[in-house]
C-alpha cells in the first residue's frame, strides 16, 4: 500500500514556512504500513494542483494533500479538487454551524461572507469535521484511490489524522504490520560503526532493512520490518537486536523509540526520582529548550541559566574573577565551578555546564573555535572534558549540546548501577 502527500503552499517553497505536516503524515502512514511513495510541494496554482493530483494518482493508492483550504483568494484547493473530481461545492450545513460557533465561542470579530465560504465543500466528498478550525478535512475516492485533504495548520491536521483519517484507512484497506526499533550510538562514526557491523548488517532477513541516521556526535540505528505476519516481525527484530547488542555495546545507550535522547535521558530522571540544572554559555539555552519540548520535563528539569558573558558567570554563578583570570573562561575550572553551582543554586542532583569557543571570533578567551569544556556534577563530584567541534558555529553548538546529553545519559548510567 502507498501513499504520496502533497503540501500546497507558495510559503513553504520559498522558505517562510518549514513543511513540518509530510514529517508528521510520513510516519503516522508507515506506522499502520503504509509505505511512503513521494512527498511533493507545490505552489498555489492550479495547473500545478491538477498535475500533482494526476501523477500521485498513477502512484500510489492514498493520495493526502495539506494546505489551501483558507477563505482567502490565493486558497484555491478546494475549487481545483472539484474540478479534478468534475465535481461542485455544496454548502455543508454541519460545517457552517461548526463555523459560527467557533466564532461566536472563539473569535472576537464579525462572520463575513470570507468565513461563510470555508462550508462550501466538493459534493463528492465526505467531510471530516476539524473541531480545532474552520476549515474542514474532505474524503474523495476515484478508481479505488483514496484522496484526502487537510488543512496546512499542524495541529488541525495532526488531529484529523489521528482522530478520523487513520481510524478511516484501517478500516477501508488490510495493511502490512511495520515494527521500528531505533538503537542510539554516541561517540563513533557512521562510517566506523558500519564497518564493525558490516558482516551483521549483511545477514540481515530480507524483511528487515537498517538505515543509519547520523547526527552531529550520534548515529540511530533504525531497523525496520514490514511483513504480513506480525509475530514473525516482532520475534525476528528482537533476535536481530540481540545479535547487533553485543558488537556496540561500547557506544550504545538505550533504544530511542520515537523518543529523542534528552527524552529518554528525561524519562530516565523520573523513573529514578533524580533532577537536573544547567548552566550553560556557548550553547544558549539549547540544552533547557531540548529538555522542555518534552511534556512532564518540570518533573526532573529545575531550571538553567545561559551565562554568555563574563560577568553573568562572575555574578550569578560564582565563579571567582581569580579562576577567570588565571585559566581562561573556557576551561576545565570554570566549566567545572559552573557545574557545580548550578547544582546548588537549583538544588538539583545533576548539573550540566557548557563554557566554549563558537566562533566566528574567539570572544572573551583565547581558546581557538570549535574548543569546548563540557561538565557533569552530581552533588558529591564533577568531572569535566573538553572537545574541539570544528570551525562552524552551528555545528560547534549541535555538537556540544549532544555531547552534553551523552555525558549526562552516562553519568546517570554509572550512578544508578552503584546504587
């Protein structure tokens, strides 16, 4: 079974808006074993509609577009579907009520004739009611093919996926049983790790397929199967767990499932009832804004303090002028001093501190570009290293924030096994 997904939206092709809604659709679709065709996005015109409609349809069996379904003049979506269906919009009763009381509920300003039009829908189609918006999701079948479009806005079409769309698809078509199983690396090369499992990777059943996902500092080590018999998959991927385990146990650190590290590291922290602060510098507040996209992260994240310049470091963590002056900003005493305070100042059992040379220029200390000092304190102990990340900025950044969720994963590691 395949699909393709198709984003309108002049928006998205110059840049203004990043197509967050095919990553989100692409594995919603292979988590119930639909196998992504093609991903497409087009302008807000209708020849180019019209073309895209055509070759998905010669492609694949679901056809999903996003975006186009506003009241606005460059929203043309629906009138092009129509004309691909060799259909007319109908005004939907249901809809319309929807609309105004989303309005009268919601909306501080007049109902126009603009917001009547977001009822008017294909006749064709079986609406699918967006109870976070106005515009609605619309179902259309032609020659076994099924096409459905959303709304552009993410959450709107996030919850007509789960809530309708996907419900609707098991319903209508017998799909494949697709099983993930994401192993996280640290510490070695995509190259390397390849040539330590190469004979491994050579013997693997023909159903199952490994793709290595690098990072700046990690490699994912996502196997996938995809088979009709689903005891088959599940007890042949943990066998091929079983065998990979043993050849990278040195770099291996736990299984991401859909979870990113500093969420494994974050549901790690709450199993064991531990916290963590940070301070860092060089990073910005990368590390605090990681944990926190994660929901429940105030259960074992305390706090952070982005210390960038000289005197914030002085004034609000502590470091002595002494230690500055004597070491350098970036360096192992004041990374460590950091850490360590940062722990006391949010009376957490971790701390994390980030202190290095991002570049372009050096700033306030000598160390060349790319060098940073990374520490790790506990309430009894720290320790620190230091690592040069190369000469671009952002990299250097990436870098030493994945490094810094390496460390910590592997300190809390060690401190649970004394336990």
């Amino acid at each position: 079974m395949q699909a393709e997904i198709i984003t309108i939206g002049d928006e998205i092709l110059i840049g203004q808006v990043v197509d967050t809604n095919s990553a989100f659709l692409g594995k919603e679709l292979n988590k119930v074993g639909v196998s992504i065709y093609q991903i497409t996005s087009i302008q807000d015109d209708k020849e180019h509609i019209l073309k895209a409609l055509k070759e998905a349809e010669e492609n694949a069996d679901i056809i999903i577009v996003t975006g186009g379904l506003g009241p606005t003049k460059d929203d043309i979506t629906k009138q092009t579907i129509c004309e691909y269906f060799n259909d007319t919009l109908v005004e939907n009763e249901d809809v319309l009520a929807h609309v105004k009381d989303l309005f009268t509920k919601y909306i501080k300003q007049p109902f126009s004739d603009l917001n009547n039009q977001q009822a008017l829908v294909p006749s064709k189609a079986k609406v699918l009611m967006n109870r976070f918006g106005t515009a609605p999701g619309m179902w259309l079948e032609k020659k076994g093919k099924v096409f459905v479009s959303l709304p552009g806005v993410p959450f709107e079409m996030k919850a007509l996926i789960t809530d309708t769309v996907i419900p609707a698809l098991r319903d209508q078509f017998k799909f494949p049983y697709i099983k993930h199983r994401t192993l996280l690396t640290y510490g070695l090369g995509e190259s390397a790790l390849a040539d330590r499992i190469e004979t491994w990777e050579d013997n693997l059943p023909d159903f199952i397929k490994l793709a290595y996902l690098p990072n700046l500092g990690s490699v994912r080590l996502r196997l996938s199967a995809k088979h009709i018999d689903k005891e088959k998959v599940n007890a042949e991927i943990q066998n091929q767990v079983n065998l990979l385990l043993p050849q990278i146990e040195d770099v291996f650190i736990g299984f991401e499932e859909d979870k990113s590290l500093e969420a494994v590291i974050g549901a790690k922290l709450t199993e064991i009832g531990k916290t963590v602060s940070i301070a860092e510098s060089c990073t910005g507040g990368r590390i605090a804004q990681a944990f926190t996209a994660n929901a429940g992260a105030s259960k074992y994240f305390k706090g952070s303090i982005v210390s960038y310049a000289t005197e914030s470091k002085v004034n609000v963590l502590e470091v002595s002028e002494s230690d500055i002056t004597s070491y350098s900003v970036v360096s192992k005493e004041v990374a460590e001093v950091m850490a360590k305070n940062v722990c006391v100042l949010f009376n957490s059992d971790y701390g994390i501190s980030t202190t290095g040379n991002a570049g372009p220029s050096k700033g306030d200390s000598d160390a060349e570009v790319g060098t940073v000092w990374i520490a790790i304190a506990t309430k009894d102990e720290v320790y620190s290293d230091v690592f040069n990340f190369g000469n671009h900025r952002e990299k250097v950044i990436m870098k030493a924030t994945n490094k810094a969720f390496e460390m910590l994963q592997k300190e809390i590691a060690i401190n649970h096994e004394k336990k």
